[in-house]
C-alpha cells in the first residue's frame, strides 16, 4: 500500500561519531579504528563545498521550502482519519489533491536536482583520494588490522584515527570543485554518502535549536534526497581509488 508521511518531519539523527570530533590518537598494538564517513564529512573541502553549494543555490532552497509546506497542507486535506498518513484510500477519493500533491513533488525534484548533484560530484572528488589518505595513515602509524567501529564490541579511544585520517584528506584535497561534470551523474556511493552527510546536518540543526530553547523550528528541508542506506552500511570503507 503506498502511504505518504507528512507533519511528522523530524530530523533523522547521524551517528554521533559524525557530530562530535572523535578523540586523535595513536592505534592500539597495530590495531585501529576510523570511520571513513566521519572522515570525509569533517573534512574543510566538504565544509567550504556545502557552504558555497548553499549560497549558490539559497533561491531554490527557498523555493523547496515553500512548496514543501504547500505540499505539507494539500496532503493534510486529504488525511480524512487524521492519522498523519494518506493511504491509498484516501488519494483514491480526492484525485484533485492527488495531483496536486504529486506535481508539487515533481517540482520540488527538479528544483533538488541541481543541488544533489553538486554536492554529489564534491563528494565524488573526496572519495576518489580516500584510499591513498588512508594508507599513508596506515602506514605512518604501522597499523596492521583496520575497521571500522561499529565492527568491534568495545575499542579504546586511543584506537581511533579518524581525525588522522581528516587530517590527511584535508592536505591531499584542500578544495573540491561542485561544478557537475556534463552528461555524467555522481558515483552511487557518492549519493550514499550525502545522504549520510544529509543526516549529520539533520542532527548538528537539531542539537543547535535544543540549545536556544524558545527558538523557532527550522522549516523542514524537501525535495528529492538520494536512496537512504541503512544506518551502518556501505560504504563503510570506500573504494582506495576510481
């Protein structure tokens, strides 16, 4: 049965490695850890991209946001049970509002495409030297075995060379370009990546606006987001090199 959820936008929360700097320090007896998201999130090219990306496209942001809530109130009229889901049902009696709601999806998709795939080819641009940032870490700290935490049922914060490996991103890849290369699409483990990265900044906006109570909400982001993985999935350790 094909269910629309609405009004109920809440930030989904990121791995806390990726909102809190994880702890620099040497491997433990040749054993470490790193999480390569975090890694590549943290780093000043990621940084610089999202906020320049940000900039540039502010008017279609905006314009998400609008049609977002317009969408939001056209699939309140069709919630007949207050529910806070349409089901088939409930499109199947109001086709106006149906359509409705479906060409203000469309529109919000297209006005997000051009955002996605900026931030997707920067992204493509850090992945593509992740692999060699991560043996000249393995190799300036001889580490032997590394995985990632969620791999392990304990591990030593002492065990962590996820900020070493930032570290080396942000000296192989100080910069990256959000132009779109013409007639290509990102990587899909680049989408999955912003979709993660998406996620960290869900939970950074709602850590924010839990620490100024009496804040307005932040409106919540529409538009077309690329496939969600499931937390705790690839890519975990990305390709050395493409």
């Amino acid at each position: 049965m094909t269910t629309f959820k609405y009004l109920l936008l809440a930030a989904v929360a990121a791995p806390a490695a990726m909102v809190a700097a994880a702890p620099a320090h040497a491997q433990v007896n040749g054993v470490a850890t790193a999480d390569p998201i975090a890694a590549m999130y943290r780093t000043k090219a990621w940084t610089a991209a999202s906020a320049q990306i940000n900039a540039t496209y502010k008017a279609q942001q905006t314009q998400i946001e609008a049609k977002s809530a317009e969408r939001q109130k056209v699939l309140a009229q069709m919630d007949k049970n207050g529910d806070k889901q349409v089901d088939d049902a409930e499109m199947a009696a109001s086709p106006a509002l149906k359509a409705q709601a479906e060409k203000l999806e469309n529109e919000i998709n297209q006005l997000n495409l051009p955002i996605i795939l900026a931030k997707g080819f920067a992204i493509d641009r850090i992945l593509e030297r992740y692999g060699e940032a991560q043996q000249t870490v393995v190799n300036a700290r001889k580490i032997g075995i590394l995985v990632t935490p969620q791999a392990l049922l304990f591990a030593n914060d002492a065990a962590d060379v996820t900020t070493a490996l930032t570290a080396e991103l942000d000296r192989i890849v100080p910069t990256v370009s959000i132009t779109p290369v013409p007639n290509r699409r990102p990587s899909d483990e680049a989408l999955q990546l912003l979709e993660q990265f998406l996620r960290a900044d869900a939970a950074r906006a709602a850590q924010a606006r839990q620490q100024a109570p009496g804040a307005p909400a932040a409106p919540a982001a529409g538009g077309a987001r690329p496939p969600a993985p499931a937390a705790g999935t690839k890519p975990t350790t990305p390709p050395p090199g493409r």
